[in-house]
C-alpha cells in the first residue's frame, strides 16, 4: 500500500487552496467560532461545510473533472470540513495540555 494516503489525508483539502481559498476561508470561519464561542464541533463542521460548497459549488470550474459531478463538490467540503474540525481539536488538545501544565506547576517560594 502506498504511504502517500496520509499526506493526501492531511493536505487534501489544501490542494486547491493555491487556486482556490475554500479551505482557507473555512480554516478561518473555524478559528473565529473558536475564540468567540469556544470549540464546538458540530457547528464549526456545519459552518465550515456549507462555506466550502457554497465555495466550491460556485468557484471550481465545471468544465473540469472535479468540477464537473456534484459529488465531488460534496466530497471535497465533506473532507474540508472533517480535516479543519481535526485541526481545530488537536489545537484545543494542545492548548488543554499546556494550560494544564501551567495550572499544575507550584509556584516558587521566595
């Protein structure tokens, strides 16, 4: 099996963001639910999926293969959607643990 499958697992989305800022928008719709609301799944996946079809059903090209089945289209804002929510869950684990190490340290004694 070809180990190519993580790095198109990971990058996926961002593919067409150098072209296309479908990922980026729905990255950054993400990061504002997170710090005005806190992190909340399933409305930072729904957000950032109707933004990404909305954004791909509009900006991809039809006359392309991608472009050219609604599938795709659905396809690829489902996996924007699933690797940002990814994305966003593993900072907020990165941001519980060093908070959590910060808490748990004793304060100095003078």
């Amino acid at each position: 099996m070809d180990d190519n499958w993580i790095v198109w697992f990971i990058l996926g989305p961002f593919v067409f963001s150098l072209m296309f800022a479908g990922p980026l928008i729905g990255l950054l719709i993400a990061a504002f639910i997170r710090f005005t609301l806190g992190f909340r799944g399933w409305l930072i996946f729904l957000s950032v999926l109707f933004i990404s079809f909305v954004y791909y059903l509009f900006i991809v090209p039809s006359d392309t293969m991608l472009g050219e089945l609604f599938v795709m289209k659905v396809a690829m804002a489902v996996h924007t959607a699933i690797v940002t929510i990814l994305i966003m869950w593993g900072i907020e684990k990165l941001i519980q643990l060093v908070n959590n190490k910060q808490n748990t340290q004793k304060p100095t004694d003078k």
